[in-house]
C-alpha cells in the first residue's frame, strides 16, 4: 500500500486535528451550543482541511474511503442504529415509571438510587460489551426514575456513563478488550488471549469502581422526592423484560447486535401486549410528517453516526501517511536500543491519552492505531501482552472520555435529551460527575509509575500466563 505524501511531513495531520479540537471548543465552550450536528460537521470539516494538504488528494480521499469502510467502521454504525431505536422504545415505553414504583418502595431514593444504577450499568455494559448501547438503552431507564426518585440529574448521568465505561474496559465482547487483546502479541507472534486479558484486568477494574462507589454514595445534591414515585406504575415493571432479554442474549451468543435486536423486538412485543405501546407509536406517517420510536430512535443518533464515520476516515489516513512507523522509530532512537520496561509503559501511556483525546474518545479507533503502533516496542522491551492491553484499554477509557468534545458525552448528552432534568446535565458538569474514568486513570497511573504489577514476557506464552496468575 502507497504511503500517503503530504506538504510537509505527515506531521501536519495534526493541523487538521487542532481545527477539529478549535470547532468543537468555540461550539462548546463559547457558544454553548451543545449540538451534536455542529460535531459532525467539524469531523466533515477535518476531513476536507487535510485534503488540501495532501500532494495526491485522490489518494487521500481512496484512504478517507478505506477507513470509513472498514468493518469496525459499519460494526459502531449499526450498533448506534440498534441502541438508538432500542432508546427511544424503553422511553416511549414508560419504563421509568415501573422503576419509580420500586424504587419508592424499596426506599432507594437519593444517593441509594445513584449508587443502583452504576452497578446496574456496569452490569449491563459488561454482559452486552457496548458502552454506547448502554448509553442510549440505560438512560432513559434510570435518569427520568432518579429524578423522580430525588437523585441529583447530572450524578445520575456520570453514573450511567461510568457504568458503560466499565464494561467498555472489561467485557469479552467489547471492541476494545478485543482491540487491545489481538493488537498486542507474543514474541512468538501468538496475539494475547481475550480470557487472560479479562482475568488479569479484572482487579485493576474492580479497584476503580470500588473508588467511584463512595462518590456515588455521598456526592451530589439530594433532592425532594416527586409524588410520583408514590403513584408509580408497576405494570411498567413488564417493560423490564427486553432488558433481561438483551442481557440473556449477549451473554449467550456474544453478539451485541443480536442482543439489541432481540431487546427490540420483545420490548415492542411486550409493549404492545401490556398496552404502553401502540402501532402509532412505533412508526406513523401523520400530515405528511413521520414520528414513531423507529424515526426518533434513528435520527437521535444520526450526527453521531456521522461523526463516527468522519472520524475512521480520519483514522484511515493517519494509518496510511506511515504516522505509526514514524513514532515507532522516534521512540527506538531515544531508546538507544531495546527501550526498558518503565520507557515502554510511559510512551504506550502518552501515546494512548493524547490520540484517544484527539480522536474524540472514539476508544476503538485510537486503541486501534496505538495499539498497532507499539506491539513491536512492547515485544522488544519484554511487557508482557497483558500488561500493554491493560494499559491501553484502561487509559482510553480515562480522561480522554471526559472532554466536552468527545463521542462517550455527546452520546450522553444525546441519551438525556428531552429527558426530565436533563437541562442540569452539560458536557462541563460531565467531567467531574462520572468518577470511574478519573478512577481508572488514578489506578492505571499508579501502576504505570510505581510497576505495581508490572508483568514481564517469559520465554513460552503457556509460561507467561502461568506467571500472570500469581501476579496480581
């Protein structure tokens, strides 16, 4: 494959990038226009800038084309279809008020609540591996009950988003465990094993969630408890059905679109059967104009598909204008040689934090291309395959996560919206409320710079994860 050429080395890819974070910064932070649409159109905006840098643009935009049609690409495509259709169901629905019901009568109000549902997110993220279907599934479920049931709106939100991180660091079927996993080897070219990744990672995930717990539990405002937590409907409980379903079938096939499309179609059963649906709500065509949970569900996540795909373009070109190879011989000659274990780990941590913070926390595309990038730097040090995941997922799913511009709060944004008490909830509020990201670069920093745990590679892979068992 011919190595894009640019004016200028491909270091002025980043000029592109600086735009895109200079866009989102003035909609944001000067505007206050939290409009996932002007998102996308900075991606699109990115995407044509770095074309005019190119010295063969029609190769340029072959590449753009190569990265937006990768399979990865069209994976997070339809997973946002699924999860936004399976959202906009469970809200026109009603299930919050099942959730109101009982949460009044089993007196979970306030920070309890809040508590409920990071361990109910974090368990549906880790059974289904999608953050963003827990995002857009998981929301309209619990926010519009916390509310009612006195929990602090923008608590509630950081707990959803903490719960869909957790599961995006640690779940089997989640990309980027498998992003993290396969990109980085052996010596012997043998890609790390999913299990021992996920068995090994566990701890450093627990220990972070065991961090966020107490914020949880006593951070945030408690509000005055709604009259309708006392006059909640327990025939919305039923609504609960497709939850269990989905969960019950990710678990068991490990496919995350199946899961979501078996949600979709037992919840509109159920709805249906129960009466919180009916045919005009699900899909309608009234003077001229369409409405239903099918059009809100799709356009709901429509910018967001944009930006996704914009973004994988980008990826594509970053990739093929020989960015990586690039680093990979840059940090080879600070070395002077085999680069040491702590060397290794500090850079994989750098690299993992600033193209996860670029590439709007779209964690899958910037393990991706770190991930490739730093697989024969981490061989020639001796990190252990293990090790290097860990410390890619983990310190993806970190800060980077809680930038006002990056794809994991805009989702959230897009989740609450219309949502009661949503206006509470902004992409500033965001960053101190969901605590398990700041967790999980606490403990991944600490091990970073302390070794704690740090595994080394022995000479068979058997060996190496007879090793890793006894080492945490």
């Amino acid at each position: 494959m011919t190595t894009l050429r640019f004016h200028g080395s491909a270091a002025v890819l980043l000029l592109p990038l600086a735009l895109f974070v200079a866009v989102t910064a003035r909609l944001f932070i000067s505007d206050a226009a939290f409009d996932l649409t002007g998102l996308a159109a900075a991606g699109v905006l990115t995407l044509f800038s770095g074309s005019l840098l190119a010295k063969a643009p029609s190769e340029y935009w072959k590449a753009a084309v190569r990265g937006a049609s990768s399979e990865l690409t069209g994976t997070v495509v339809l997973i946002l279809i699924a999860s936004g259709i399976f959202s906009a169901m469970m809200k026109a629905s009603g299930v919050a008020d099942g959730l109101v019901f009982l949460g009044g009568m089993l007196h979970l109000t306030g920070h309890a609540f809040t508590v409920f549902v990071l361990l109910a997110s974090s368990l549906m993220a880790a059974a289904t591996g999608s953050s963003i279907g827990t995002l857009l599934a998981a929301m309209p479920i619990f926010f519009p009950a916390g509310v009612a049931l006195g929990a602090d709106p923008t608590m509630l939100a950081g707990a959803v988003l903490s719960g869909a991180i957790f599961g995006d660091n640690l779940a089997p079927v989640s990309d980027v465990t498998v992003i993290s996993s396969v990109t980085q080897r052996f010596r012997n070219g043998t890609p790390a094993d999913i299990a021992g990744v996920v068995r090994t990672r566990l701890p450093y995930a627990m220990i972070a969630l065991a961090v966020s717990l107490p914020v949880y539990a006593f951070m945030g405002e408690s509000l005055p408890v709604s009259e309708a937590a006392l006059s909640g409907d327990a025939s919305a409980l039923l609504m609960l059905v497709p939850v269990a379903v989905l969960i019950a079938v990710a678990v068991r096939t490990r496919d995350v679109l199946m899961a979501i499309s078996a949600g979709v179609v037992t919840g509109t059963a159920t709805g249906l059967l129960i009466g919180r649906l009916s045919f005009a709500t699900i899909f309608a065509a009234v003077d001229s104009r369409l409405s239903g949970f099918l059009i809100s569900g799709i356009s709901n996540v429509s910018p967001i598909i944009l930006l996704c795909v914009t973004l994988f373009a980008f990826t594509g070109i970053v990739r093929e204008a020989g960015v990586p190879d690039m680093m990979a011989k840059a940090l080879e000659a600070g070395s002077a040689g085999r680069p040491s274990a702590l060397r290794t780990e500090l850079f994989l941590s750098a690299a993992t934090l600033v193209v996860t913070t670029l590439f709007a926390a779209v964690t899958s595309a910037s393990v991706a291309l770190v991930g490739s990038l730093t697989d024969d730097i981490g061989r020639a040090s001796n990190v252990h395959p293990y090790r290097r995941s860990h410390i890619l997922s983990g310190l993806a799913n970190s800060l980077p996560v809680l930038m006002p511009f990056s794809a994991f709060v805009l989702i959230t944004m897009a989740a609450v919206s219309g949502l009661e008490g949503a206006a509470a909830v902004t992409p500033f509020t965001l960053m101190t409320a969901a605590f398990y990201p700041i967790a999980l670069f606490l403990v991944f920093g600490f091990m970073v710079l302390t070794g704690t745990g740090r595994m080394m590679e022995t000479p068979e892979p058997e060996a190496a994860e007879a090793k890793t068992a006894t080492a945490l």
